[in-house]
C-alpha cells in the first residue's frame, strides 16, 4: 500500500490538471511516509501516507482558509482508495468551496 498514493496520482495526473489541480509529492522525514499537494484555485491541502495503510487528509478552502475536510482514513485495498480519493477530490471538495 505504500505506493498506492503515487501510482493513483501517476493515473490521475492528467485529469487533475485538466482540472485545475496541480500536485506535487512530498518526501516524508518518517520512514516510509510520504504525501501529495492538490492545489487549485479553490482549495489546498494534501493527503499523506503513514505505514500501515494509514492516510490523512487535509484540505483548506482558498477564499476563507477553513478546514473543509479532515479526515484520517484506513485502507488496505489501493481501489478502495482510489475510489476514495476520486471522490474527495473531483466532488466532496467541489461541493465544500
């Protein structure tokens, strides 16, 4: 699972850009930790990889700086977090800013 974060952004750099999103991944100073910046015009935050399957996620709205969403998830399975994420990030995070 610790590279399921990477390989959903290398499958979904394309769309992210096309809309609006630019990412950029972080190294993490823990072992085996690392993350993703997704900023756009209405948000910016990232998601962030810990060992054991571990991610937090956390997005700011541009326009005001509140947290929209903060939420520490498990997933074990890279498709669950794919859909995860697809979901947080091309409609959550749209309907929050």
């Amino acid at each position: 699972m610790n590279q399921a974060l990477n390989n959903w952004l290398n499958t979904m750099r394309q769309d992210l850009e096309a809309n609006g999103i630019n990412a950029t991944v972080i190294n993490g100073q823990q072992a085996n930790s690392y993350g993703i910046n997704l900023d756009s015009k209405e948000f910016v935050g990232g998601v962030f990889y810990w060992p054991e399957g571990r991610y937090e996620v956390q997005f700011n709205d541009c326009g005001s700086g509140e947290v929209v969403l903060l939420e520490t998830v498990n997933f074990d399975d890279p498709k669950l977090l794919e859909e995860y994420l697809n979901q947080v990030v091309f409609k959550r995070l749209r309907d929050k800013v």
